[in-house]
C-alpha cells in the first residue's frame, strides 16, 4: 500500500472522528513504548469505533504504522490502507498468513505497532472486559518474540453533550504476558469510569457542542413573554 494512499486514509479518520466526537483524551500518565520495538497494543472492545481511535493514536500521535487484525475485512475493504490484515473466523489459514505477514512487518521494521482485541468481539460496555483464555497473549508471545505490550483501555462517555468524547489509558509497558491481561484492562477501564477526561491530553478536537458555540440571547425578545 502506498504512503500516499495511506496518508489520505489517515486523513479520512481523521475528519470522521472529528464528526463523531466532541474530543479524544488521554487520561493519567503520558508513558509510551519506545519506539525501537515492535508493540502489541491490547485493549477492550466497547465501542464501534475502539480500532480506529487507536489506529490514529498510533500512526498521527505516536508516528509508528500499524496493523490492526479485521475479522470482516472482506467486507469492509476499505480499511486496507489503514494497516488493516485479514483475520476470518472461519479461516484457519488465512489467520496464519496474517500472522506471518505481522512477524515480518514487525521485523522489517521494528517501529510498527499492532492494535490487538484479545476479547475476540465488540461488546456492550456494562458487561465489562470480557474473559479470554489466559494463555492468548502468551501464546501470541511465542511468535512476536521481540516485541513490547502495552495495555489501553477506552471509553465513550460525555453523552449530556450533543456529541460524546472518547477518553483512552495506558497501563505500563511489559516485556512479557503475564497471564493477568484482562485483570489490567479492567483496572484501567475502572479508572477511566472516574474520570470526566477534563484535565487529560487532548489528542483530537472534534465538535463542540451548540450551546458551548452559540448564544441565540438575541432572539429572546421574539419569543419569551415578559410577566407584566
């Protein structure tokens, strides 16, 4: 894929994330990988557009290009230029090839980063992070022996404005599985449950809401009645 046909896919998300959240934030501690390994950047999956704010983060934020692993990229193709790869759940085969190919990305150039969902689905929020085989990410581990993990939870909340914000945190970078994945994103998708993101890194400015953009005082003699 072309660096050209890349920057303008980049560019599209940009512009479309900027319609659908009044911001992006990053809460808590600043602290991410260095950039001279690859990293696994695992997270949970609440919301639609989980894959494509850390899409962003990656490539506009923290300069890195990145996979990220689409279950239904057939049908969604567009997301190629992305850094999107085939992940079929029917495919056994297809899954490898895409392994492979990340491992090779990985070391061609040590800088990439990869966008994981270890809940394997897009779930409501209310329900949590979901459980998965503790051994998921060890066993990935085994293939991508060189690279760094950094855990990110997300969250969409701010839904009393017109448009919500979307607020992310990281927990500290590992070298290693450890097994206890899930225990770590749900401790930080708690702490992003106290906390209005108000103080945090703005990563992105969406759309402000009307009433912070408009003052329509001028029309109250047209229709508010004054008591006589």
């Amino acid at each position: 894929m072309s660096r050209l046909a890349r920057r303008a896919a980049y560019g599209l998300l940009a512009r479309t994330l900027k319609r659908m959240f009044r911001r992006v934030v990053w809460v808590g501690e600043w602290s991410p990988p260095p950039v001279d390994r690859p990293t696994v950047i695992y997270a949970n999956h609440h919301a639609f557009y989980d894959g494509q704010l850390l899409a962003l983060l990656c490539e506009r934020v923290l300069r890195r290009p990145t996979v990220v692993w689409v279950e239904e990229l057939d049908r969604f193709p567009f997301l190629a230029p992305l850094g999107a790869l085939r992940f079929p759940r029917d495919d056994p085969a297809a899954r490898m090839v895409t392994i492979r190919r990340t491992a090779r990305l990985m070391q061609t150039d040590p800088s990439t980063a990869m966008v994981y969902f270890p809940e394997g689905h897009l779930h409501a929020m209310e329900e949590g992070v979901a459980s998965f085989p503790s051994d998921r990410l060890p066993r990935l581990a085994r293939i991508f022996e060189t690279v760094t993990w950094w855990p990110i939870a997300l969250r969409v909340t701010g839904w009393n404005e017109a448009w919500p914000t979307a607020l992310l945190a990281g927990g500290k970078v590992h070298q290693y599985p450890t097994g206890r994945e899930r225990e770590t994103l749900q401790q930080l998708l708690d702490q992003l449950h106290s906390d209005s993101g108000e103080s945090g890194r703005v990563l992105l400015d969406g759309r402000v809401s009307p009433h912070e953009r408009w003052d329509m005082s001028w029309m109250r003699r047209l229709f508010v009645t004054e008591p006589k």
